[in-house]
C-alpha cells in the first residue's frame, strides 16, 4: 500500500513538474515566433541576384569597350572597373546609410548607418523580412557601382582618369543615394507619392542618362567628331550585351526580394522586352538603312532591357512586348535623327538609349502597371487609373531636374580644380597609353 502512495506521488510529481516546464517554455516560444525568420531560398536568390547584377559591370565594359576605338578600349575597362571598387567603398562608409538609412525629412537617409553599423544577419522588415539585412545591402550595392558607370558612355575617350574617380564618388554620393532614398527608402518622398520603380528605370537609367547628356555637353566633342572611325571590335560589344542580358535577370526579377511568383513574373518581362526590343530595331534598321546590323539588334535589345526595369514587376507580357517594341522605335528616333540634328557628341548613346529608354520605361509603367500582376503596385492608365501616369510623369520629371543640375555642378567643380578633359596630344594619342601606360593589344592586325 505504502509502495504504491510513492509511485502515485512521483508520478503525480513527475507530471507537475512537465507542466511547469511547458509553461516556462511558452514565452521563449512566443519570442520565437515574433523573431524574424530567414527563408533560405529567398536568401539564395537575392546573392545570386547580387552576383548576376555586378557581372553587368565588366558586361557593360565589353560592351563600351568594342564600340570606342582601339586605343581607347583599356581605358573604358578601367573606368568600369575603377567603378566597382570605388562605390563599393563609399557604399560600405556612407552610400547605404544616406540611401537606406533612416529617413530625414523625406530626402536622405542620415547616417546611423555609417561603416554598416547595425547592418547585420538579421531581416529588416522594412525592406526585405525573409533575408539578411546585409543580404538587401548588397544586392543594392551593385546598382550603385554600375549607374554611375553608365554614364561613362557619353564621355568615353576624353575624360580624365583621375577627374573620373573624383566625380564619380561625388556623384554616387550627392546624386545617386538621394534619388535612391526618394523613390526606394523608408519615407522617401517619391515612395510616399506612390511612385513605382520596381529595378531602377528612374534611379538608376534617368538618372544616369541625364547625367549622360550633361557630361558629353560640358566635356564637349571629340577630336574629328562626327567622322569617328567605328566600333574597333563589335564581337566584344554583342558578348558585351549579351552579359548585359543575362545579368538583367538579377537586376529584374531579383528586385522581387524573393524567388517566389513575382519574380518569375519580372524574370518573364524582362526577357519578352529585350527580345521584342531587339527584333524592332532590328527590323527598323532593315526597313531604313536596307541592312539589319549586329550593332543596331544589340542597342535595341539593350534599351528594351533598359525601359522594361521600372515595369517588370508591374506588367503581363502583352504589357512587355509593347514597352520593347515601343522603346525601339524611340531610342532609334533619338540615336540616329535627334543626335545628328543637335550635334552633341554622346559617345556610345548612354543619354539615347539609357536615358530616353528609361524616361519612356518609367512614363510606360504608368501605362501597362497592373495589380493583378503585383497587387502591392498600381494599376496604370489602361487599368483605369490614370492618376498613376501622372505620378510617373512627375517622378521621372523631378528625377531628370536634379540629376541635370546637380551633374552640371558637380563637373564645373571638377573641372575647375582638377581639369576634366584630357589634352589634344592625349586623346590623338589615345587614353589607353596616355592614363595607364598600357595598351590593349600587343599585335596589329
């Protein structure tokens, strides 16, 4: 009898005693359930996407580098490679924090950031809630480093290589990270007008392609222009683009922050523009100048990936097909009648395809956008909201503005205490040997 009291007791005992773990346990359970929450695809996808978008930069360097003349081509690599490391820098120091850090008023983020402090394993929800924040971080370094290197298309083969590594750290500081706040940061005033950019049409190809226009304008003509010989090596210039193509598949679809239906869904528009794009200019330059050119497919292909970047996480396909075939149409307009009418020396079009493709990619947005392809967007004009256009038009508008101002005083500066322009003898000569002593090929054909 008494045996049995005892084992009742340690059992009863042995039964309290798993409740009162249990209930010990429960607030440690409910913290973890409020704790953000890794998901390891979406992580994978967003470094992957990071790597795909900083291998557009020695894209873009093939590309720019096939289309300048022979003497020139080292320096155009230089230049895009020189870009890599520099805002890599000043991204990690203060680009990240003026960019993403806590808002100020609506126009710059302040600098709680700084040197990546408090920018560690864990999600910020404000951004992206399933990766580390330092995977966010990242992938929105690379569109640092390659915007400012897009501009480097209008000044190819005359800009200083020093005045060039001064500038562009003041402009990816004073004109990238501001813009990037407004339309993309927490409290940005372009965010909160409801504006969409899904992968950077304004942030990254207006803004840059103004800059463009700016820059071919202070620095002037080229020696000889417009009789410059052509591309000195246009196989470098289509695996140049066709880098470029593949790595917009990262810059698009992984602007999703995750590999889930939407970004299946950028991934699917971005490929539909760039093709369309490409088989429009292709046919254009058929019907105009009676030949299809390996150089007029891949400009075209490059400015449908250029104006499908602000829509693809906001269109179907018809919506893409009709913003590549458009975007063609536009840019062609530009590069081969506007150029030659005005004069301006653009050197590889990074103002007629970049930046007319992105204003046109941006105002097309306000167009084709639809909710039932990503319901955290808007529906366009063709949706019934015209409203949206309006916001695009302003957007991009505002965006133009203040990268023309800004870069026009930016490049007075440096121009003024470090001179921007090589001289005569330099740039006869060559940038390649004259800025780095190296050159590009040690055979002549």
């Amino acid at each position: 009898m008494i045996s049995s009291t005892v084992r009742f007791a340690r059992r009863w005992f042995a039964a309290l005693a798993g409740m009162a773990c249990v209930f010990m346990a429960l607030p440690a359970f409910a913290a973890d359930a409020s704790a953000p929450v890794i998901d390891t695809g979406d992580t994978a996808w967003i470094l992957t996407s990071s790597a795909l978008v900083l291998f557009m930069t020695p894209g873009l360097a093939f590309f720019y580098g096939g289309l300048v003349r022979r003497k020139n081509m080292l320096s155009v690599l230089m230049q895009c490679f020189m870009t890599m490391c520099l805002v890599t820098v000043q991204w990690v120091l203060i680009g990240y924090s003026l960019s993403f850090g806590p808002d100020v008023n609506g126009w710059i983020g302040n600098l709680s950031w700084m040197g990546l402090k408090g920018v560690g394993l864990t999600p910020n929800a404000d951004y992206a809630a399933t990766i580390p924040h330092q995977a966010f971080m990242i992938f929105q370094m690379m569109f640092a480093i390659i915007t400012p290197a897009l501009i480097l298309g209008a000044f190819a083969e005359r800009m200083k290589f020093g005045a060039f590594c001064i500038f562009t750290v003041l402009w990816a500081t004073i004109v990238y990270d501001p813009i990037c706040h407004w339309v993309w940061g927490v409290g940005g005033f372009m965010r909160l007008w409801g504006a969409l950019d899904f992968a950077g049409g304004t942030v990254v190809h207006v803004n840059a392609g103004i800059a463009a226009l700016v820059t071919a304008l202070v620095l002037g003509r080229r020696i000889g222009f417009p009789h410059i010989s052509p591309p000195h090596n246009l196989p470098f210039a289509v695996l140049g683009a066709g880098i470029l193509w593949f790595g917009w598949y990262g810059f698009n679809a992984g602007s999703a922050l995750g590999s889930g239906a939407l970004a299946a869904s950028a991934f699917t528009a971005t490929h539909i523009a760039a093709a369309v794009a490409g088989l429009t200019w292709s046919l254009l330059d058929w019907k105009i100048n009676s030949k299809p050119t390996g150089l007029g497919m891949i400009t075209g292909a490059v400015a449908g990936l250029v104006a499908i970047t602000p829509a693809a996480g906001f269109v179907d396909p018809m919506g893409a097909i009709c913003i590549g075939a458009s975007v063609s149409v536009i840019c062609f307009f530009f590069v081969t009648w506007v150029k030659v009418k005005f004069g301006y020396d653009d050197t590889l079009d990074a103002f007629g395809v970049h930046g007319i493709g992105g204003i046109w990619g941006s105002i097309a947005t306000g167009l084709f956008a639809s909710k039932a392809v990503n319901p955290a967007g808007a529906d366009g004009l063709f949706y019934g909201n015209p409203a949206q256009l309006m916001i695009q038009i302003k957007v991009t508008a505002v965006t133009a503005i203040y990268s023309l101002v800004m870069t026009f005083i930016l490049l007075k500066v440096v121009d003024m205490v470090f001179g921007l322009r090589v001289s005569q003898q330099d740039e006869r000569i060559g940038l390649d040997l004259t800025q780095h002593r190296e050159s590009s090929y040690t055979l002549v054909d």
